[in-house]
C-alpha cells in the first residue's frame, strides 16, 4: 500500500475512499450506538483506510472533498474523525482492506489492522493473465507454486497481465 502524509495530522492515508452513512461510536455511558454520518449538506461521508504513529491501521472518516462531518444527532462538525475498523459496516471493511495484505487483531475493545510488510504490492498467477492486490479474496485462491509478484503495477501489465475487475488494482 501506498501511503501519503496529510500534512495536518500524523496520520498516514491509502486506498479508495468508500462512501459510508454511519458508525457505530462509544457513548458517553461506556455503551456502543450507530450514528448517522453525512457532510454539511447532507452527503454521505467517506472512509479512507489511515495508519497512525504506531503502525495501527483504522479509517480517517471525512466529509467529501474535505467539507466538514456532521453527526446529526450529536450535533457536532468536525473536519475528521480516526475510528477503529469495528466502527464501521463489514462490507466497507471489506472494499477498504481490499488492496491491503494485513492481519486483523484486537486491542481494548477495538478491531484494527497491521500491515505485513514483507509481501509484493501485486500478485498473479501464471496459468492466467490477471493480477490482483494482495488482500483480494480471489488472490487467496491462487496455488502458491503458480504465484507471479509484482511491485508495481506498470511491471505487471509490461508482462501482459490485466488488472481484476472486482479489487481494480
């Protein structure tokens, strides 16, 4: 993964921004909630995969094209919020860990990701001619001894082979 400096913050941010509409965020009770999460007006908010200091990898969650995030029922605006995985739906878990290779654990409470570093950006296989990121779920199926790594994605369609159509590397 490709990781670029906000500039504002210590955070580090990769990937695709996911369109999402709510977080489950901890109460002032101790007690989880879904809350509803647009922009100021009114649009649904996006997930962009962010790794803070430690190498702790959550979402940065903004408004799109930097507008400010409102919580409705909280009634705050914030400019972003850096939430734990377990925050959000299982299926943007899912489109934001696509092109990641990592391991999921959890520490007080709160689901988060690491990267595992020592793998290829890109993955083949020599019996076909399409490429994936590593965290693909059809990339898991590929049979290790017909594995082909890449580490960029111009070394990969150099050698003939085609992005995936579903994880779009």
């Amino acid at each position: 993964m490709i990781w670029k400096s906000l500039g504002h913050s210590d955070l580090l941010v990769g990937g695709k921004p996911v369109l999402i509409r709510s977080l489950l965020l901890c109460t002032e009770l101790g007690d989880f909630h879904r809350y509803r999460v647009c922009s100021e007006a009114g649009k649904p908010a996006w997930a962009r995969l962010a790794k803070d200091g430690s190498g702790k990898i959550g979402a940065l969650v903004t408004g799109p094209y930097s507008e400010m995030l409102k919580i409705p029922s909280r009634k705050e605006m914030q400019p972003h919020l850096f939430v734990p995985l377990n925050s959000l739906s299982k299926r943007v878990q899912k489109k934001l860990l696509i092109p990641l290779n990592y391991e999921l654990y959890e520490e007080e409470n709160t689901l988060v990701a690491r990267e595992i570093a020592d793998e290829p950006y890109y993955l083949a296989s020599r019996t076909s001619y399409v490429f994936h990121y590593p965290g693909c779920k059809r990339a898991h199926k590929v049979i290790p001894g017909n594995r082909v790594y890449f580490k960029t994605r111009n070394e990969a369609l150099e050698n003939g082979y085609c992005p995936h159509k579903i994880c779009n590397p």
